[in-house]
C-alpha cells in the first residue's frame, strides 16, 4: 500500500514548491496562533506569509460551531468564527489561499489556509481581503 503524503507535502507540490525550494522546516510547519484568530488577524497573516506557509484557523466542526442551534459556544464567539471563516473564503476567492481541512477525530477538524502564490504587496493584499465581499459561486450547468 503506498505511503500517504503529509498535508503540507502533497500542497507544497500543487503549488509548485520543490523540496529544495523549502527545506527550512518552519516554513512547512502548521501556524497555530495562541488566541483563536480574528478577521484582521487572519488578512495580516495571509499579507506577510511566504508561499506554502500554513495558518490554523480553526479546531472544531465549522458546520456545527458557527450554528445558532447546534453551537455550545456564545453569540459573540460564533459570530468571530463565522467571520474568520467567512474571511479565508473570501482569500481562497481572491486567490491568496488554498484552504484544506485535516480530520482529527469523528466531528474534529483542523480548518487550514495555505498561502499561495499572488504578485500583490502587502498592503495590497491587507486592502483587498478586509474591503473584499464574499461573492456566489456561479455553477456551470454543463
């Protein structure tokens, strides 16, 4: 049976990224921030991450944890995860983010965004992700 590539690995080849292009091995590591993220936070990173680095935004079950219903979490912290969320959306959209989730449990995931390629500056990219509106994905009938 073959060996399964690592998250990281098998995105770093997708984006084009050699191994000796990124041997450093903090640039493949996950970033885990201390405090769970906040929109500005999250367009902060994406503008000064390198190619192939990795942002953590979220643990739990998004579906359940930003419902109104089904969410133990409080009104205020569901409505910082659906903005965070809502906001690597809009980043995978503008092209900035690959976005992956890695089963940890039944019912748990790590929710990660992976930074791409993009020829915009920093304050570039600030701009556009905090000023950006989450567009309808169009479907092709054919």
């Amino acid at each position: 049976m073959p060996v399964p590539k690592r998250l990281i690995d098998a995105t770093q080849a997708q984006l084009g990224l050699s191994q000796s292009q990124n041997r450093d091995a903090k640039a493949m590591a996950v970033y885990v921030p201390r405090a769970s993220p906040t929109e500005a936070n999250l367009c902060d990173w994406i503008a000064s991450a390198s190619v192939g680095n990795a942002i953590q935004y979220h643990e739990g079950l998004l579906l359940r944890d930003r419902s109104e219903t089904a969410s133990g979490f409080p009104t205020k912290e569901r409505a910082r995860i659906h903005a965070v969320a809502r906001r690597a959306w809009i980043a995978c959209e503008l092209g900035l983010v690959h976005l992956f989730s890695q089963k940890v449990d039944d019912d748990h995931y790590r929710y990660l965004a992976i930074r791409s390629n993009s020829l915009l500056k920093a304050p570039d990219i600030r701009s556009r992700l905090r000023t950006a509106q989450a567009t309808a994905t169009q479907r092709n009938p054919n």
